[in-house]
C-alpha cells in the first residue's frame, strides 16, 4: 500500500469547512446539520401522486416503480415528476425538507386522501405503493419475507456502493488507496451475493419480478452494464454472468426504459425526460419533451 500522511483524529471533531470534506463535488452541500436552508414551496402537479426527485439510482427506483405500476394498469399511479437539483441544494428548501427531513431525494406526496401523506427513502416509497396498490409485492408469508428481505439487503448494501465504492473511486478529490480496496472488495462481494441468488432463481425474490428487482436494479444492474461510475472494467463485472443476464432482462422492461431517464439530467439528451407530467412526455420524436432546457 502506498505511504501517506499520518492522521491523528481530535478528541472531539469539529467541522472545518477548509479542511478535506470541504473541497470536491459535493462540498457545497455537505454540512453536520439538518433542517432548511432557504424559503421554497414544492410545486404541485395534477396528479394525485407528486414525486419530487433525481435521475440517480435512488429516484429510478420509484419512477420505475409507478411507470410499471401504469403498464399494469392501475391508473391511480399517474404521477407528476419533479425535478430536484441536488447540486443546487434544492433538496434543502423549506417545501422539500417538509417532505423529508432527511433532505435526500426521492420524496414523494401522496394526495389521493383526505391530506396529504408524505413518504420518504426510497424503499418506504417502494413498499407504500405496492401496498396501496396490491402489485409488485407477494401477500404470501414466505415470498413476501422473500421480497422485503432483498429489499432491505438493498438499502443496507447501498451505502458501500454508492457512499463508499463510487466516492472514493469516482468523485473524491484525492484517491486513497486503502478506501478504494475497502471498498472495492465489499462491492464485489455483493455483487457475488447477488450472482449466487441469481443462480438459483429467475428474480431475487423467487420467480415473480418485484420491487426488490425494482429496488436492486438501478444500482447493481447500472453497476453491471457500466453505467454505474465507469467501474465495471476495474470491478471486472463480466465475471457476474447472472447479474449480468439479470440486469439486461429487466432493463429491456418497456416501463423500465421509460422510469430509468426521468428527472435525468447526465449522459445522452436523448436519454434524459427532466420532469414527467404526463405519459404523452415520453413521445421521443418531440425533442424539447425529452431533453428541455434545464
């Protein structure tokens, strides 16, 4: 392993805007303290369902969910698409730390009642619309136990790929060696985890896709096909050949093609519907539908 400075931590931290997490793509946004920075309401959309989020993996998970959730033809799930700048702290705006306090995207807002209800991280929202409309998640004890445990492998999981494995690797201003391989190993433990399961039945959850394939495939399937930190030389992902077969059949699902580009804002114009309000937006021959000006 390659020397670098010896780092002594104090015996009670302090944050140091000049110091190391203070510089690099996200250090705008990155403080020790919750809550509201500046005055700004959340629009509100014509549909019972408000979702205010990012094209990351988190929010795919959700905009894929409610456009499978129409494919199957519950029409309650039409939904209005928000987008969130995270690079322009909108997720710290007073409407948006109302929806959830954890200031993180997605957050969605379900009108359909008497009042409004709030549902906030991702797999909650997962779970909330499944409930609400009996799909995507098995009522039976040991399918569903089967389901929500993937799920919840997923969320636990995440952070390593994403916080750990994709920062370091991908976006930290300095590149430290003993993260990286931390981190590095722990992704592909995962994704062995995953390819064992896969080995052994057609969707994580047994035999019927779910939400936890829903949940999972933003950031492994991404992650398999390259799409994830331009890491899939380096994690030799090819070696995973039933994530890999996974990942390509759940990406060719009509809805997913359509949930995967909303409130997207990186890579292909073609590829990027910044706000969905309707499901006409998706009409790829009317370019400033697919790609309007940000």
């Amino acid at each position: 392993m390659s020397n670098s400075s010896e780092y002594t931590p104090p015996k009670v931290w302090a944050w140091n805007t000049g110091g190391p997490a203070g510089v690099g793509r996200f250090a705008s946004m990155n403080r020790p303290t919750a809550g509201a920075r500046h005055e700004k309401e959340l629009p509100v959309g014509k549909h019972p369902l408000q979702l205010y989020s990012l094209g990351t993996p988190n929010g795919q998970k959700v905009t894929i969910m409610l456009e499978e959730l129409l494919a199957l033809g519950h029409k309650g799930a039409e939904y209005d698409a928000w987008l969130i700048k995270i690079n322009d702290n909108d997720q710290f705006g007073s409407g948006f730390v109302a929806a959830n306090p954890n200031s993180k995207i997605p957050a969605l807002v379900d009108h359909s009642g008497a009042k409004p209800i709030r549902v906030f991280e991702s797999g909650a929202i997962l779970v909330w619309l499944a409930e609400k409309f009996g799909a995507l998640l098995p009522k039976d004890g040991a399918a569903r136990a089967e389901c929500l445990s993937w799920l919840f492998w997923q969320m636990g999981s995440a952070p390593y790929l994403g916080g750990g494995f994709g920062h370091f690797y991908a976006y930290a201003p300095v590149k430290i060696e003993y993260a990286i391989d931390r981190f590095t190993m722990e992704t592909k433990r995962q994704l062995d985890v995953l390819d064992r399961r896969l080995a052994e039945t057609p969707y994580l959850g047994g035999d019927e896709y779910t939400i936890a394939d829903i949940a999972v495939w933003p950031w492994y399937g991404g992650l398999a096909k390259g799409l994830l930190y331009g890491g899939g030389e380096f994690l030799a992902v090819h070696e995973y050949k039933n994530v890999v077969k996974w990942a390509d059949k759940i990406g060719a699902r009509p809805a997913v093609k359509r949930g995967r580009i909303v409130n997207r804002l990186q890579g292909d114009p073609a590829q990027q519907l910044h706000e969905r309000h309707d499901a006409s937006d998706f009409d790829l021959k009317t370019q400033d539908k697919v790609a309007p000006k940000a």
